[in-house]
C-alpha cells in the first residue's frame, strides 16, 4: 500500500522519486542540523494513486499525447484541460485523512485543532524532476503561502497537482522528452515563516562562475518579490574563503507582500526604510556561512532561498545550480574565436560603435550580445506575439514566460536582480538577459530594432556591430600599417570628456589610465558644498555617475581608472556658491586638496564614492577602478583607503585602488604603500 506522508526526518536527498527534488533537500537539510522550518510531504504516490483512480492518465494522454508546445494557444488549451480534471475529481478519502491527520500533529494537538491552534502553512509542489542537476526550471509548479486550515490544505495540494499540468511545465517536460504519465509530484507542507526579509543566495556568483563569491539578494516581506522579480533587491557580496562583506548595495523598495489575516498582500514599506538595507552584517555573515555549509555538505554549488524571521535566520529551499556547465562552454567557444549564434549581429543596417546611441542601461544577468526587435509583452495573453529572433521587453518574467523566452533572442525587464526568474532561466538557456532597467517598457518601442549587450548591462537604439571591423588602409602600400600593433606592454589613454568615450574606444587601446573627475564636475557648474547645502546631493552623483557609465560603457571590459577629484581651492571657488566654502591660498597647487581634503573633509569624497560605487553595482559595470590625487602620507592613503571600504568598495580582481605619484615621498615610500593597500601607481608627470 502507498505510503501518502512522510516527515522530513524520515527521508534524504535520495529520496526523489517520492518527495521530489525540493523535498528531498528539505529532508536531506534538516537532518544534517540546518535550520529549515518543520514539515511533512504529501508523496508522489498519493498523486500517482490520485490520478490512476480518477481516470485523470487517459485526460494526459490524450491531450499530452502529440502535442505542438511551439503553438501557444493549443498548449494553453492544453493544460486547461488537464487542470480542470484534477481540480474535478474527488480527492480519494485515505490521502484526505492523512493530510489532515499531520496537519494537526503540525499544530500540536492529534485532534482535530482550535481555530487558535491552526497554524499558517507554506505548500510547496515538488516535482520529481523539478530541481534535478541536469534539469532545473526555477518555478514551474506552484507555491500557496499563509494557508490555515485543514480544509484549505487539501485544496492547496490539490492545486499543487494540477500545477503539474500548467503550459510552462508541459512546455519543459515536452522539450526535455520527459514522459508527463512519469513524472510526480509531491507536496511540501512547512510551518509559516513570517519573514522581516527574505530573498535567495547563489554559493557562487551566478553570472560570472566565480567560485570564490556568494550572491545574497534580498527585500523586505515574503521572499516571494524577490524569486518573482516585482522588486529589485539588495545586493549582498561575501568572500567565500575569508567570510568577509565585498560589496553590498542598498536599493529603494517602497512595497513588500506581507501576511495580512489570512491573506499574502502588498503594502507600503515604511518611508524611514525604504532605503535601508534589508539585512544586517551579522546576517550576511550567517547566511554566507550557512551557504558555504550547504555547498560542502552536498559538495556542489547551491542555489538556496532563506527568510529572516525576528532575528532567526532559516534556510528554505536549496538546489544544485545548474548553469555553470553553460557558462563555461560560452567561454570556451568565445576563447575559440566563436560567437554563440544568438550573438551574431543581423547584416543589413548595421551601426558602429562610435555611433550607436544608448537607450538605457540596467543589470547584465546572463552574458551575450542580441539585436532584435523588440517586443513588449505586458500581459500573458501577448506572449504569443514573441517571435523567434525577436528581443522580450517586460516588466519582469514568470515561469508562463519560458515558451516565449526560448523563442528569444534576448531579454530585458523592468525589475529584478541576478537571482532572479528571468535571470535564472536565462542563463539556463543561454539567452543575454539585462534586468532591473526600471523604464524599458516606457522607453523602448515596440517593433524598434536594438542591441542588447547584456555583458555591460547596455541596450543600444539599432543594431550596432559591437566586434570592431578591420580599418580600411589608406592606400595599397601601407596595409600593414592598419593591423593593430601588438605589444607585451598595455596602452592606456588619459580623458577628460565623457562625450569622447565611444570615439577613443574604438582605437587600439587597453583602457583608460587616467579619467578626469574635473570636466564632469565643471559640467555640473555648482561647488558640491553648496549642493550639499541645499539639500541636492544626489544632483551631484548622477551627474558624476552618468558620465562614469558613458566612459565605462564605451570601453567594455577593459579596465577604466576614474581620477577622484582633484581641484584646487581656487578652481573650486570658481564653481557657483564657491566662495562660501574655500579659504585662501597663495599657493593653491601644493595646498589643500586631493587625499588630505578627502580625509580632512570627505562629505564631498563620499558622494564620489557612492557614484563610482552606483555605476558599478546597480549598472553591472566592473570595469571602474578608483585612483586617488595628491598622496602625501601613508597616514593619509591609510584613512582615505578606510573611506572607500565604508563606502562598500573593496579591492578584489576586479576592483583595484590606485594613487598619483607626484611627490617625493610617494616613490620613497612605494613598498609601503603597496603594503599598505595601493594597487597601481600612476605617475603624474606635469
């Protein structure tokens, strides 16, 4: 006879077949001492005795049998079909009696529990082919949080089941060539987490394969905002080996889903937190911790879900990742000289470079390069209109959106982070995928040819020949002269405009050595003091940011050293509301500026910082690094290197600090420095 529950402490991680991929790791987890909230599953033999006594398997075959998933509307009508047998058919006495027999023993009691006793239950369905290495979808079944009742359970199992059936399951099942009648579910019943935050966490960075890292992404209320991507969330850096923070970002989040009676809702989150960060370091730190564990324990990286109930932490969800085996043959056919096919720039009407204009800018979440129409899909009932070839526009994607993403050739949304549904999936598929833009489905036209550089996280207005073309030789006898110069030294240029950036950044060169804070700052026209003042700081930063973007953007993955500012007192008196602010000098050129400003008065210095800090991580552009003027003492760099570390920047691979050599003690001193933290030295020759 089939056994319809099973507690987690009674199964494994080798128990697939009857708690599918997701209970399987519940029960392998809260064996091994993790802290997963409490629970039972109702098997996939409850389901398998469900449908065969129904008659619901000859409903599958018939309708599943020669199905073209390609053709939306059949799928749909489909799945409808097979949904509404389940929910139709009664549900066999026996299973009904035993989930509402561990119900109560989950509320404490063998009888039949007082209202007041009930406890809220997050079901879970749990595919048995759901989160298996080799074929992970995020989402395809559905979830019930916050049900209270025993009534209400079994009608949220009975939706589990026919979320088996819904058009994104099918579709998978279809194009992995898995057999529906074979595949089961079970259903995962948890005591309720009511979580202050939640999110999700990567045991390595899930878009880069850097195994050294773990991603935390998080926001206010049910993790629920964060997995769909309705919100954009913070974003949390941790050193594997050290369990140090690298980075965390901080993001504005204005609504959260919360349980409100019985029911998840959306509500306002308070003013005085809507730019907090969602999780304090002693969280991130545990968290981290506990995702290296669960890595260790099961001995590959892992993709987890975790919620932060008053002060406890609990983990609950975790699954092999399944993208890193894409990624790396990506790399390997770029390393070859191969562009996968979805990178190849349509022939006709091409634009190049220099001339291409930016739309808008937001995350890179899964690598490439796409151009396209695009297409804005603002409701499930457009997804048939997603063409293949065509670039997917939306505000966010959801497990309905697969068949259509397939079809794509890239995608970009309105919210989201690096963790979320369309950034897991379409790294799955190997899509380019740039999320968390915030205005594409305002900006971007329907119909409108662009290019999504989702390695830079940039979209470009018509299709732009991102490969540079070999330069026409001015005449037959100097061909040679037009092949690029190869040297074992790198060739870094100076700016000063970021007007200029796409015009130089064609040329052969490595990066830019030495990008000038002055003529952005001059651009603005207004002392930063003064703007301070008045209360219009972030003024200042975007204008700072924005001509960091244009630079960075231009110049790709090659590195950009952005020159913190650098004015002296009676340059910076010439600013509107100047005067007000600096002293007098006879000798403003060895006076008070760079480094010693910085650490004498860094209000200034931190809005640079959180700009050079905000094209980084919420534009995805890791290729500014930061250098700082005027370097005197090791006492000075010491502080001013303390100032950058607050401000979330440290130095890692792709975060390197530098200073100016341009007094006597800096060369003196160099080893010093180097010990000290200085990565790079520029010499200032003028």
């Amino acid at each position: 006879m089939a056994k319809h529950i099973y507690w987690f402490q009674e199964l494994d991680r080798t128990s697939l077949a009857v708690a599918g991929g997701k209970g399987a790791n519940l029960a392998e987890m809260t064996n091994a001492g993790f802290p997963v909230p409490e629970g039972f599953m109702v098997s996939s033999e409850a389901y398998f005795e469900f449908v065969r006594g129904a008659g619901i398997d000859n409903v599958i075959r018939e309708q599943c049998g020669s199905l073209d998933v390609q053709d939306t509307l059949v799928l749909n009508a489909a799945s409808e079909a097979v949904k509404k047998a389940i929910l139709s058919a009664e549900m066999p006495s026996d299973i009904r009696a035993d989930i509402i027999r561990a119900y109560n023993k989950l509320c404490g009691t063998d009888l039949m529990p007082a209202p007041s006793q009930e406890v809220l239950v997050a079901v879970r369905s749990s595919a048995t082919a759901e989160d298996l290495p080799e074929a992970s979808f995020a989402g395809q079944q559905e979830t019930y949080l916050n049900i209270r009742g025993a009534d209400k359970l079994v009608e949220a199992v009975r939706q589990c089941w026919a979320s088996l059936f819904g058009a994104r399951a099918i579709y998978y099942r279809q194009e992995q060539h898995f057999d529906h009648l074979k595949v089961g579910i079970a259903v995962v019943i948890q005591r309720m987490v009511q979580s202050r935050s939640a999110g999700v966490m990567f045991s390595i960075d899930p878009v880069t394969n850097d195994t050294n890292k773990i991603i935390i992404e998080g926001a206010y209320g049910l993790g629920e905002a964060v997995v769909s991507g309705s919100v954009t969330p913070d974003r949390y850096v941790v050193d594997k080996g050290s369990m140090s923070i690298l980075e965390k970002n901080a993001t504005h989040q204005d609504k959260m889903i919360v349980k409100v009676g019985d029911e998840d809702k959306w509500i306002d989150v308070p003013e005085a937190d809507r730019e907090k960060f969602k999780l304090s370091d002693r969280e991130v730190i545990q968290l981290a911790r506990y995702g290296k564990a669960i890595e260790e324990h099961y001995g590959f990286p892992q993709d987890m879900e975790w919620a932060v109930e008053e002060d406890r932490v609990y983990i609950v969800q975790s699954r092999a990742v399944t993208t890193m085996k894409k990624i790396d043959a990506e790399r390997a056919s770029e390393k070859a000289g191969k562009m996968p096919a979805k990178e190849t720039a349509k022939p006709t009407e091409v634009i190049s470079p220099d001339k291409a204009k930016v739309l808008l800018q937001g995350f890179g979440a899964s690598p490439g390069i796409a151009s396209g129409n695009v297409r804005i899909v603002a409701d499930l009932k457009e997804l048939y209109r997603v063409k293949e070839g065509d670039i997917l526009v939306t505000a966010m994607t959801s497990p309905d959106f697969v068949p259509a993403m397939k079809r794509a050739a890239g995608i970009v949304t309105d919210e989201g982070g690096m963790t979320c549904h369309a950034a897991i999936v379409s790294r799955e598929l190997g899509i380019p995928c740039i999320v968390g833009t915030r205005k594409a489905t305002a900006l971007l036209e329907d119909g409108e040819a662009v290019t999504v550089d989702a390695r830079h996280g940039v979209v470009y207005q018509g299709i732009v020949a991102l490969e540079e073309a070999p330069k026409p030789a001015a005449a037959a006898g100097v061909v040679s002269a037009a092949a690029p110069v190869v040297t074992g030294t790198k060739i870094y240029v100076n700016l000063a405009e970021p007007d200029l950036a796409e015009k130089v950044a064609v040329e052969n060169v490595d990066g830019v050595g030495l990008l000038r804070a002055e003529f952005m700052i001059a651009g603005i026209g207004k002392h930063p003091k003064w703007l301070i003042k008045q209360g219009r700081q972030e003024e200042f930063v975007e204008a700072v940011a924005k001509g960091l973007r244009k630079v960075c953007a231009a110049f790709g993955t090659r590195p950009v050293v952005y020159r913190a500012t650098d004015f002296k007192t009676n340059e910076y008196k010439s600013l509107e509301g100047g005067a007000e602010f600096e002293p007098h000098e006879e000798n403003p050129m060895i006076g008070y500026r760079g480094c010693f400003r910085y650490i004498k008065d860094p209000e200034v210095f931190k809005l640079e910082l959180e700009a050079v800090k905000r094209v980084r991580e919420q534009y995805g552009m890791h290729n500014l690094w930061l250098m700082i003027p005027v370097v005197r003492t090791l006492h000075e760099f010491k502080v001013c290197k303390e100032l950058v570390e607050e401000a979330g920047l440290h130095r890692s691979r792709d975060f390197k600090l530098g200073i100016m050599c341009e007094v006597p003690s800096t060369v003196i001193l160099a080893e010093e420095f180097c010990k000290a933290g200085a990565d790079f030295f520029s010499i200032g020759s003028n």
